[in-house]
C-alpha cells in the first residue's frame, strides 16, 4: 500500500497542478487505491478543518487562491487604461483579488460589470494577483424566462408561469421589443437588480396569447421544471472541448459504417454496418462515446445528471448535453472523425448471437442518411449519395435485419401495432395537420441493430461484474391482466387465465384483433395493461422484449442511462480513466431513481404538449360531429378516441342523455336505467365536439350515436334518479346487466 503523502506534498501537488484538484487526481497522484482512500480521506477533511485547503464542490485549493477557470466580472480600468476585475465567487474574508484581462485583439469590447469566463493565471509579486484570459462573455448565455409581460407607464414587468415562483423581472421602455399587456414573452437577464430590487431584462421573443399553439411546449417545460437553461460553467466547458485523439483506440476509419436517422436529425450518435461472414453477418454498431468528453464528476455530468434525458416536443428539444457536444463533437456526422464506442456482433443465419465484442476506437461515417433514403434504396429507387452503396453497404444491412427477424420470432416480443402521431406546424407554431409516422424496414432494421448492442452491453459487464444500470420491464400484475381481459372480452376475444404469463399469449391476443374494429382498442389496453419501464442496478429482466438482461447503451447523446454503461464497460475493459467513478458507484441507486422521474417527467410533458396541440388543432371544429371508439369507462363518465387525431374527448354522463347509467366496474360498462342501453368498450361511437381547451388539452363532447344507432335520450320529463337501492333487488339487476353484456358480445363473435 502507498504512503499517504503530507500536507505540504498535497499542497505542493495542488500548487503545481491547478486543474487537478478533485479527491480523485489526488489520489491517483500519489499511488492511493482500496482502503487508503478512507486515510486520504481522512487527510484532506483535517486541512480543510485546520484551513491549510478549502473545498469547492468535489474539487481542492489552497485557502486564497481561485480555480484555473472562474467566473469574473469587471470593476473597471487601472492608471494605464488596462481592465481589472474581480471573482463573482469569493468566501474568504480577505478582499477579493484583483484580476488583471489580457485581452486578445478578437476579443470584444468590455465594460464595467461585464461578466466573462475566464482562464486566471498565479501572477506572484504584481500588483495584481491574477492574469485573466477570456473564454467567453457571460452575457451570450444570460439567464431567461418565460412570463407574461405586463405593461407600465415607461416599459413594464414580465410575470413568471412557473408554478411556486413569485420573482419578476423589470423591462426598459426601450427594451420591450413591442410586447403588449399580457402576451407570453420570453426574455433574458441584462443586467443585476435595480433600484426597485428586480433584475434587469429584455424581451426576445413575443409569442402571443399564451392560450396559443407557439406557447403550448414552452409552457409544458417550465410548468414540469424541466431545465431548458444550461449554467455558463456548462456551456464553457462544452465549447472549450476538443476532438478525441486516437490515444489507445482501435482504428475504425476504414469501415464503411453509416448513419440512418429522421430526416430533420440535429444529433446522429450511432452508426452501423453489416459484413457478410459465411452463410451468416457480422453486424457493427458504433455509438459516440459521450463518456471521453463527459467525465464523472464534471459540470457537464452534474448537470446532464439532472436532465437525465432529452425531451422531444413538437417545435423543439430540450437537450440532455450542449449543442457543441450533441450536436457536434458527439455527434457522427459523415466524412469527419469521431470518437466511439463500437460493438462487433456475429449472428448466424438465423439470427442468433454467436459472439461479440467491444472496442473503444475511432470511425468516419461514410454517409448520413435518412430513413427514407435508406428504404428508398433498398426499394430500387437510390438516389446519388445512395447508389454507390446499394450492393455493398445498404444490401447487407437488410440482409441481417431479415436473420434478425427470423430470431425476433422465434423469441416473440411483445408486438403492439400502435402507429406513432406526428403533430406538424407551421411558422408560426400553428398545427396544421395530425398524421401517423409511417414505418419503414428502415427503421425496424435500426432498433433491432440498436436491441441487440444493448443486449451485448448487459451480457458483457455481467460477464465483468461490473456495476451497472439495467433497463427494468416487470411483467404486469393480475388486477390489470384481468383489466385487459375485460377489455378482450368486449371485443369478443378471448385471454385465458391460468398460465403463466408470456409475451407470446399477448401476442396471440393481438393477433386475433389485428385487422378487426377493435384492433387499436385491444392495442392500446395491451400497453396500458404493462408496467412502466425503468432503471435499476440489479436486473429484473425486460419481459416487453423477452430478454433475461437488457441496458440502454445507444443514446448517451439523450440518455443518462447510456452514460453509465459507456462508462462502465470502459472500467471493464480497461479503456481509461473515465470509466465509472467511486461516485457513481456509490450512487448507483440514486442515479437510477433520479433518471427513471425525469423521464416520466418528460413523458408526461410530452404528453401535456401532444393534447394541448390537439384541442388547439380541433378547436375550429367545436360542435361538428366526429367519429371514433369508446376507450375508456369511468363512473364520471365515457372516453371516445377520435378517429384521425388519436385524440381523447370525454363525455360526461350528464352529456349521456336524460337518463341514469349504472355504472359496472367488473364489465367496464353503463347501463342506462330507463332505455337498458350498455355502453361498453370497442363500440363505435359518433360524437359531437362540444369544447376545445388549448391551455388544458381538454376535450368535451356530446354522444350522439352509438353503434350507428341514435342513442335513447330516455325520459321526455327529464333525467331520472337512482332511487334507494334494495340489496336483492340491485343484486338481480345486476345479473341482468351480465346476461345482456354477454349477449351483446356473444353476438360479436
């Protein structure tokens, strides 16, 4: 075991190396593994104690000293014209220190309280005590927000929507940029507090009505707090990365691999190609190794942390990573080298995994395609950047995927048929139509590819036994089997108890439904029928894709998760020092915890966006009559999904006509108490649109039919009451109920 080293070696360590400051560059330092770490420790905790260093989050200095990087601010000029400043974070009790700039001659022009990020360098026995380099001016990442502005004599105040927050922000009359009383703006940090004691601000954007389609994300971001913000120590480290070098990594350049994603992609972080191996394929996936430049620990992990995931909505994202990252250096754009993490797979011809193996290298895409050049090849239709690589590149990417699905069958994933909306806008955020993604062997092709690698991942650091997140799919519980049997049941199919559960018997189930009425109904129920995913040290296994172990390795642009395990097969393989952390190993639990909220928090954001821009896009057709599908029972009322948005319009039971229903929740029906109509599950359904909420996404409607039938309106004397219920009596009439819901679906079938 090494010596702990003495305060005046840890000092002069520090000393000497200003940019290595945290536990760990000290300890790697000077030799210190196992349990001298605890010694170590133990050391630093007593010179923070004895004042001798001071602690700056994970990181050491000297007491007096600044970081190599800090945030400054300028105070004004000296004798000589030069510029001095002063750090914006200072806790000694001493006087600041005084920075003197050294400014570039493509530097901009600077001014008192000017705030910059900038490189300080020790300048013993001057008069002042720093030289400061600019990175960057601070006020190119101002803070922002978004508000109501609300007009005064001269300029006006913008009023935060964010729930719980009472700051507001003060606006020059000349710095409104035309806002009127009461539009949603958003607007950014100019300057501190005021003699009034508000911060200082300008409006950007003026967006309207805040009841508005333009308003509807932003609106969904900061009411579920998700950060759309990156701190400027964020942002200067993002711009101050550099490419990866070939250090120790296996030299992909060579291999013809690709990109296929949407045609509107900002980030491409995975790569693929297949070679023929025999009768069977060697399949490459090469994703962007994020971990190189996002290291444990960094302002950059801190805060994607936080984030733990991008958040997709109709007119923007809100990214986990800077755009200099996601949409650069991590980002395999074609003919320019990058950095990966690559994983080479060999499958038979049927499609089974017979080895694989992971590099850490550096590749070169040979193109970025979209998924519809890349089927549009496929199909005989290339065009010029596709056609050079129709036979050798595009062919046996199908070829695989086609022993893949062979596999895939064999293997019997949950297969929900379950078309994915597309909202699109126009320039003004407007949504002008509501259509289904169409789904290409393109990308099945791609997600089988992207399965398999993540496959592999869990198999390899098992293997290693090192720490990991899996990806976690329990299989559903008994109450919502029996609810989806109910729901099969309605439409005159048939889920069977007593067996054990499979992905298989669903299957069964969704393919007795496919092509019927009820085909999106049962679809639907299916999924809502399964638990939620999520992450989680130990593996549980993932029951949607039949798989014993499974963890996300193909995103690390957008996902946390992916982070993790780039980082962990990197300590297990021995790639370097930006493997796993003792942190991150230690807060393993915590992490998956954290990142499996914030995607719920994204999902349900995402959601919120979906409806309020459908209750926009349907508003001009309040009080039309529109098709749809019962979807959902509830004693207040009746779900319909509204055919060509996929939108849910509630009806309320006052809204069912003059009449009681009787709601049943064994059978997920009503029965009117006067006409004996049921309403059940799966039944087509002619609604009338009665209200349209933008600021909601609320949906009202009026049942106009049922079944093709004009619906019972009951009474003429208007609606009758429940009276008291005797046992025996609501006992036989629920009987009743039963024998007429079984008739009805005997006569289904």
């Amino acid at each position: 075991m090494k010596q702990i080293p003495s305060k005046r070696d840890v000092l002069a360590f520090l000393a000497d190396n200003p940019t290595q400051t945290s536990k760990r560059d000290i300890a790697r330092a000077f030799g210190i593994k196992g349990a001298a770490r605890v010694d170590l420790k133990a050391l630093l905790r007593e010179m923070e104690a004895e004042g001798t260093l001071t602690k700056r989050r994970a990181s050491y200095r000297e007491p007096g000293k600044l970081p190599p990087v800090s945030v400054i601010e300028v105070t004004g000029s000296d004798a000589d014209g030069d510029l001095l400043a002063r750090p914006l974070e200072w806790a000694e009790d001493t006087d600041p220190p005084v920075i003197l700039l050294a400014l570039r001659a493509s530097d901009p022009a600077l001014g008192s309280g000017d705030r910059l990020l900038a490189r300080l360098t020790a300048t013993p026995g001057e008069a002042h005590a720093y030289q400061g380099r600019m990175i960057r001016r601070i006020g190119t990442n101002p803070q922002r927000i978004l508000g109501v502005f609300r007009a005064a004599s001269e300029g006006g105040r913008v009023m935060p929507i964010d729930k719980g927050s009472d700051k507001q922000w003060t606006i020059a009359a000349g710095a409104t940029n035309g806002a009127r009383d009461g539009e949603l703006v958003e607007a950014e940090q100019t300057g501190p507090k005021g003699r009034m004691g508000l911060p200082k601000a300008r409006i950007l954007t003026r967006l309207g009505d805040p009841t508005s389609a333009r308003a509807v994300s932003l609106i969904a971001i900061h009411q579920h707090g998700i950060p759309d913000h990156f701190p400027d120590e964020v942002v200067a480290q993002a711009d101050a990365a550099k490419p990866a070098s070939m250090n120790k990594r296996k030299d992909l350049r060579d291999l013809p691999l690709l990109t296929i994603d949407p045609a509107d992609a900002r980030d491409r972080d995975d790569a693929v190609l297949v070679q023929r191996d025999g009768d069977g394929f060697v399949i490459w996936v090469a994703i962007a190794d994020v971990a190189h430049y996002v290291t444990s620990g960094s302002a950059l992990d801190v805060e994607a942390r936080k984030r733990g995931n991008s958040t997709y909505f109709p007119d923007r994202v809100v990214p986990m990573l800077p755009d200099t990252l996601s949409g650069d250096l991590c980002s395999l754009h074609e003919h320019v080298d990058r950095a990966c993490l690559a994983v080479e797979m060999h499958i038979d011809a049927d499609g089974t995994k017979i080895s694989h193996q992971f590099h850490r290298g550096m590749m070169r895409s040979v193109a970025s395609l979209s998924y519809e050049q890349a089927q549009a090849a496929r199909d005989g239709s290339p065009d010029a950047q596709t056609a050079p690589l129709v036979d050798d590149v595009i062919a046996p990417l199908y070829d695989a995927y086609d022993a893949l699905r062979r596999a895939r069958e064999t293997r019997q994933p949950l297969d929900l048929d379950l078309p994915e909306r597309r909202i699109e806008l126009d320039d003004d955020g407007k949504v002008t139509a509501v259509n289904h993604k169409e789904r290409m062997d393109a990308h099945r092709l791609i997600e089988e590819f992207m399965v398999l690698a993540n496959v592999c991942a869990a198999e390899t650091l098992i293997a290693k036994k090192t720490p990991l997140l899996f990806r976690v799919h329990e299989e559903p519980s008994p109450e919502k089997l029996d609810a989806l049997r109910e729901v099969a049941d309605s439409a005159g199919l048939t889920l069977a108890k007593g067996q054990v559960l499979r992905t298989a018997t669903l299957n069964r189930l969704l393919a007795a439904a496919a092509g019927t009425d009820s085909a999106e109904l049962i679809n639907i129920a299916t999924l809502r029928s399964m638990t939620q995913a999520y992450y989680h040290p130990e593996n549980f296994g993932h029951f949607g894709l039949a798989l014993r172990a499974y963890a996300h390795f193909t995103s690390p642009i957008r996902r946390y998760s992916d982070l993790i395990v780039h980082r962990a097969l990197i300590t297990a393989h021995g790639w370097g020092k930006d493997g796993l952390s003792p942190w991150d190993i230690e807060h393993l639990d915590a992490t998956a915890k954290a990142i499996s909220d914030t995607e719920r928090r994204s999902m349900t954001a995402e959601r919120d966006t979906t409806d309020r821009y459908l209750a926009a896009f349907l508003a001009d057709r309040v009080g039309t009559e529109i098709g749809g599908r019962i979807a959902g029972i509830a004693r207040f009322g009746v779900f319909v999904k509204l055919d060509g948005t996929g939108a849910d319009a509630m009806i309320p039971m006052r809204n069912l006509g003059a009449e009681y229903f009787h709601y049943d929740a064994e059978t997920q029906t009503l029965m009117g108490s006067d006409s004996g109509t049921v309403i059940g599950l799966g039944q087509r359904a002619t609604v009338r649109l009665t209200e349209a909420v933008p600021t909601t996404g609320g949906l009202l409607a009026d049942l106009i039919e049922l079944d093709g039938a004009t619906l019972p309106r009951g009474p003429s004397k208007g609606r009758s009451k429940p009276g008291k219920r005797r046992v025996g009596p609501a006992k036989a009439k629920a009987a009743k109920t039963a024998r007429k819901v079984s008739r009805i679906r005997k006569a289904k079938r």
